[in-house]
C-alpha cells in the first residue's frame, strides 16, 4: 500500500474507514516509477465521486492535486478542507491558459499528478474537454486511467496512456477503457 508517509496520517485512516463503511475497495494502483502524470476521473456523474476519489488516492499515498476555483480555495469556511484535499486553486477571471499552468507545474516538481475531470460535468457528455491531453502531451507526462466503478465498488488506476498525438484515436483508446466502469448513474457515464 503506501510507499512513503506523504498522505496524512488523519486522512488515511479516515479513507480506510470511509472505504470500510461504504463496502468500497481499491482495485488498483499507479504502477510503481511513475511519479508525474495527468490522472483523468471518469466517469464523473455524481458529487459523491470525490470523495470516493480522493479517499482511494489517499489509500495510495498518491500525491493528486485537482484543479477547483480560486474562491473555494480562498473561502474563510472551507478554504482550509479544500486545500488539505489536494485543491490547486485556477483563477478563471484572468484569461490564462489552463494547459500552459498544469504543464508548468508538472515540470516544476518532480512528483505531482494533476487530477481531471475531462467531461468537464456531472451530466453526460459526449466531448470530452481536450485539457488533459494536450497538457500530458506538452510535459511529456502519462496519461493514468483513474475510474471509479459503482456497480463493484471499486476504485483505481487503469491502463498507463501514453499520447502519440493523434488525438481521436487516443481518445477512442481511453474511451473503451471507461466505458467497462460505472458511474453512480450510468445513463450519464461515457458511451
């Protein structure tokens, strides 16, 4: 299980309890070497997956960050519990480029893994926000298939994906991947 003590003590044991309770397991892990990547999360069709998700990265010792808006960072109630979690906090007022800031700091530490959600919503989406691709394919970091399957209560990392550049059949690659795992609510999961 974990590698080095990087995951806080209270969150681990709060993951493992959290898992233990809801009947949830992880299935599978980053292989070992890997230490840089974007982690895509799908299916994401239920507030609920964060907390499935992030527990099973905890479980992992894996250092995942996530994208959210600054004002959650900086909230006076919750500002705290955002960051503890792993929050990177993307200032949407400004017209900067998301890509060019995740392959920045991909390439300005040498173990981070930037988690996505590309359908970009909880509701079903047939395209799939291109982000993710093109900041692996700029920090010449992985692709990891984070999935999380309601129907067997498992959470875990998939299939390592290196992108070649031929964006639609990468995607069609990934795609097949997920479409084996359940969301909470299928009906909205990738088809």
């Amino acid at each position: 299980m974990p590698k080095a003590p990087q995951t806080p003590a209270f969150w681990y044991h709060f993951s493992r309890f959290w898992f233990w309770i809801t009947g949830w397991k992880l299935a599978s892990v980053v292989p070992d070497g890997i230490t840089k990547g974007i982690m895509i999360a799908a299916p994401h069709t239920s507030n609920w997956d964060i907390m499935y998700a992030r527990g099973a990265f905890f479980l992992m010792n894996l250092p995942v960050r996530f994208t959210v808006k600054k004002e959650w960072v900086d909230n006076k109630f919750v500002g705290w519990l955002v960051r503890s979690l792993g929050a990177l906090p993307v200032d949407r007022s400004r017209n900067n480029s998301l890509v060019d800031g995740m392959v920045q700091l991909l390439n300005q530490n040498e173990e981070m893994v930037i988690l996505i959600t590309p359908e970009g919503t909880r509701s079903y989406q047939p395209k799939w926000r291109k982000g993710f691709y093109f900041a692996a394919m700029g920090a010449k970091v992985p692709i990891l298939l984070g999935f999380l399957d309601y129907k067997n209560k498992e959470a875990g990392v998939g299939p390592v994906f290196w992108p070649t550049g031929n964006y639609e059949e990468d995607l069609e690659h990934i795609k097949a991947f997920y479409r084996t795992k359940a969301g909470k609510y299928p009906e909205k999961g990738v088809r």
